[in-house]
C-alpha cells in the first residue's frame, strides 16, 4: 500500500490518465500530496478495459510512494474498476456523480474485493464527488456513509446540471460549496476537496480562487496539470506567521488555563477562547506536512 510520512490530509490531488503509462512513471515525483489515477473522463470510451489492464499492471509493479494514492472509477462500473489490485495498493476511490446509493454500492464491492484480496475490510477510504443536484441535495447523507473521508466538489458538472452560467471567478457557487463545507464538519470527516481550474497556465488565477477555497472551508483542491500543484499547496499551508501566532495563542490559552481562566486576549486585546484555540490547532495540524519534493 502506498503510503505518506505525513500525517496531515492532502492538500493537491493531481490527476492522472490511466491509459498513460508514461505519466504514470513520472507522477510520483510532481509534487502533489495525492494522485488520483482517473479510468473515467480523462480515458475515451473505447480505451477503458486496456486503461484497466494498464492499471493493474502499474499498481503490481509500484514501490511505495510518498503520496497518498486514488483511482477515479466509472460511475455503475465499480465492479469492473475495483480489482484486487486496486484494494491492496490504493489508499482509495473517487466516486464521481456521487449519491447515497451509488456511495453504497461502492463500499459493497470494496468489501467484497477486499475479502477476496485478504485485505482488512473497511480499509479503502472513498472521495464521493458532488457534482449532480440530487448529489448536492443529499451531501449530508454522503458524507455519513462509512469509509468517507472527505467530499470533493465538481463545479462543472453540477453548473450543467442546474444550468448555471458561472463567470470567471465562480462566485455563484459559493453558497453551494459551503453546503458541501457543512456537511462535511456536521459527519466530523475531512474539510472537502475543491475543483479543478481549467486553465493551469493562470497560476494568479488558480492562487486567488484557491485562496477563496480555504476562506470557505475547503483545505484541498484537484490539480489537471502539475504546473498548478506548488501553487495549491502555497495556498493551503499556513505562513510561518500564522504558525507563530497559533502557537503563542496555544501557549497563553495553557497558561491560562493552569491558572483557572477559560478566556483570555491575544496581542491586540482580542478575545481568545475555545473557538480561537480549534482553529489555531487546526493550523498548527496542516503545518505539520512536511514539504514536498518535486523532481
């Protein structure tokens, strides 16, 4: 099984065609905290069981990375993209068009796979993608099902769906992303996973709209190109001054509460209580990755 040294949550996800043995071989060494190996539509319609074979042979043959590691499977075709293969050397599956039900038959033939694989059964987490309005209605439900990690968000998709005409900086979707954003913290699973821009060569662009995303509640975002990848990473890894101030807030929050008190202020007279004290162990927490090192 792939595995990370870090303990924090990914913060990239970069895709990568299945049926593309040479980016297969170069992926690891991108940068991304996060691979997501995709058999849907980045593989044509007719290359899908050779992108399957590709697949399993590269997995078999895959030392362990320092990435976190993902395959994006067909929606009603789970059956056919879960292999042994996929159960013992994933950390998990990307279920795009994701509704409860579909959600559910993707953790049934997980743990068929992973009984016949003699692999521990409920070990493969899944991403559910909301990209659908009845996906989008029923989120909360989503993120409740067992094996969830975390929820991503398909913004192209679901403006098709609902026949939305976003400009360019997507702000019609905020109130979207935040229902995804609370249903999310309402299951107690990771902060969710934002979409991919499309046009990886505005890096300004991608920083200011991926900065947006962490204001909403978001901590990782997809990448389609590993020129967006250092720039995802910058924007959700606090700055050394944001760390600092976290742990002199946590310092000052111990002391005081050595001392029986469960409010204190920060350097500028503001109040600080348990609230504040979440949040600065919530930077303190996507501090702790180490950096990546691109090739």
């Amino acid at each position: 099984m792939p595995g990370t040294s870090n303990s924090a949550p990914p913060r990239s996800y970069l895709y990568v065609p299945a049926d593309r043995p040479e980016m297969l071989a170069r992926a690891a060494g991108r940068g991304a905290d996060a691979l997501i190996i995709d058999l849907e539509d980045a593989v044509a319609a007719g290359q899908k069981e050779s992108a399957r074979r590709a697949l399993a042979q590269w997995l078999t043959g895959q030392p362990d990375l320092r990435c976190e590691l993902w395959i994006r499977i067909n929606p009603g075709a789970a059956r056919r993209d879960i292999t042994d293969a996929v159960v013992r050397h994933v950390t998990g599956v990307v279920i795009p068009k994701a509704e409860p039900q579909t959600v559910a038959e993707v953790h049934a033939v997980l743990s068929a796979c992973e009984d016949a694989a003699g692999v521990t059964v409920g070990r493969t987490q899944t991403l559910p993608l909301i990209e659908s309005a009845r996906g989008l209605q029923s989120a909360a439900e989503t993120a409740a099902t067992p094996r969830v990690a975390r929820l991503g968000f398909g913004e192209a998709d679901l403006a098709a769906d609902l026949g939305m005409a976003p400009g360019p900086r997507g702000d019609e979707f905020t109130s979207l992303r935040v229902q995804i954003v609370v249903a999310s913290a309402a299951a107690s699973i990771g902060a969710p996973v934002g979409p991919a821009a499309t046009d990886y060569r505005d890096l300004a662009a991608l920083r200011d709209s991926t900065q947006a995303l962490l204001r909403q509640g978001f901590r990782a975002r997809t990448a389609i190109h590993p020129a967006q990848i250092s720039t995802i990473n910058s924007a959700f890894t606090p700055s050394p001054a944001e760390v600092a101030r976290a742990r002199r807030l946590l310092a000052a929050f111990d002391e005081a509460t050595r001392r029986g008190d469960g409010v204190i202020a920060d350097e500028r007279g503001r109040m600080v209580d348990v609230a504040v004290i979440r949040s600065a162990r919530e930077t303190l927490a996507r501090a702790a990755r180490e950096p990546a090192d691109p090739q």
